[in-house]
C-alpha cells in the first residue's frame, strides 16, 4: 500500500517581502512554530478578504483532494498537533511549566501586543498605513486606512490601552521587555541549556531553561523579529536593542532557523 503523500502547507502572510520577516509579530510566531519542527511551506501573500475569521496569518493545508485553511495561530498550531503534522513541544512539560508557558505567551499576545497596536496605528499611522497596506493601490489605501484607524481606535478604548497616556502605555512595554531579557539572562546560564548546547556559544538557549523550545519561544521570537524590522515601531525597536539577551536569543535562533533570512540591521551593527 502506498503510503499517503503529505500536505502541501501555504502560510499566508500578508506582506509582499520574500525571505524577510515581516511586521506582524503573530505572522513571525507562525513561520517559527514551522521551522522548529522542521515542517516545509510555501510564503504567500493572502488577503484579509480570502482569510478565515478575517485574520492574517492563515495556513492553507492541501492534501490530494481538498484544501482546508486554518487561522489563528494557536489553533493552527493544535490542529497541526492533532492531525500528526507536528510535534507538540509541550507535551513533556511538568503542569506548573504548562501554565508558566501559557502566561507568557498570554502576556505577549494578549497584553504587549495591544501596546505595539496602539504604537503603530495610532503613534506612527502613516508608516504603518504606509507598510501593513503597501500590497494595495495608494488611492485605496487612502480610503482603507482611516477605516483601520478608527477601528484600531475603538479597539484599544474598548480592551483599555486607548485609555492610557503614552508614557504608561510606553513603560508598560518596557516592563514586560524587560520581564522576558531578566527570564533570557537566567535561561542563558541555566546547566541543562549550556549542557545542551554544548557551551556553544551560537547554539539557542530557551525561555524555559530547558534544552529544547516550548511554546512560548516561538511567540517570542515572533514579537521580537516584528520589533526590530517594523518601521511603524521604533519605540519599540529602541527598547528591544537595549537588552543584548534579547538579542542574542533572536539572533541565534535566527541563524539556526532563518538562515536563508535576511538579518534585521540593528543585529547587523
């Protein structure tokens, strides 16, 4: 019996820049969750119009017969999981480790990422319209963009960060940053990480300390790559740079799983 061929994977990522990372945190975390598992794709652009639940990124799964398109990352990630496409990095984790994961990535994802969105759209609206919007025609992004910014700005006054003052909104960036490079600086020097990498001093070391990536390091490295190549964030850009460990954790994961990547030129310097 012939054994069954596997899917073609399609990420849709929104953004017209081949072998780049781009400015979508949640695009960068998805492409990374691949790359830890070793799962082959094919970048396209998509549209917000062809995406399900109206959200980019989105994944296409092609299989002999039929394509079926998964967004949202999370859910993306637990249908791969289901379906054996990949490997659930987590599965060894200890309960209290489960949820340490889970808060992590809940503080990025549900918390810094409503800061970055107000940073963007509403402290840089030109730069971002200028980039989120660069695949449509200048006319229409003149028509789309003050639609996205008057429903980013109902947005964030409903969720609570339209509500602050830019310098509450901006150290409360700088705190979690600096949450996660205080977590890097321990897992950096951690015996099971420098064991497992071997004192290698270009081998990545993990969020958790252990010697493989969890969950969470995929969602960081993804908010960290949106940070330094977003135009629309350099508040943001200027924070990240100013913790090396952050850094350092981004540049070497980078150079193991996005080698064929071009390297954001704050790294570069």
């Amino acid at each position: 019996m012939a054994s069954k061929a596997f899917p073609q994977l399609i990420l849709y990522r929104g953004f017209d820049c081949p072998g780049r990372h781009v400015w979508s945190p949640f695009v960068n975390k998805l492409e990374t969750r691949l790359r830890f598992v070793g799962l082959r794709y094919d970048p396209e652009i998509g549209s917000m119009r062809e995406a399900p639940r109206g959200k980019i990124p989105y994944l296409a799964v092609q299989d002999d017969n039929k394509t079926e398109l998964l967004a949202d990352t999370t859910l993306v990630t637990r249908r791969l999981i289901d379906n054996g496409l990949m490997k659930d990095l987590n599965v060894d984790l200890k309960p209290a480790q489960k949820a340490q994961d889970l808060a992590l990535r809940a503080l990025l994802e549900d918390k810094l990422a409503f800061y970055q969105t107000r940073e963007r759209w509403i402290n840089n609206y030109y730069t971002m319209r200028e980039g989120a919007l660069a695949a449509l025609p200048y006319v229409a992004r003149l028509i789309v963009g003050p639609l996205a910014y008057r429903g980013v700005t109902r947005t964030l006054h409903g969720q609570g960060t339209g509500r602050f003052t830019d310098e509450e909104v901006r150290e409360f960036k700088r705190e979690i940053w600096e949450s996660f490079n205080d977590l890097l600086v321990e897992a950096r020097g951690n015996k099971v990480s420098l064991a497992a990498r071997n004192e290698d001093p270009n081998t990545p070391f993990w969020v958790l300390g252990r010697a493989e990536p969890t969950e969470v390091d995929a969602t960081l490295y993804g908010f960290i790559a949106a940070g330094l190549v977003c135009e629309a964030a350099p508040e943001s850009r200027k924070i990240i740079t100013g913790f090396p460990v952050l850094v350092d954790y981004a540049r070497r994961i980078h150079d193991r799983y996005f080698s064929d990547y071009e390297l954001w030129k704050d790294m570069q310097q």
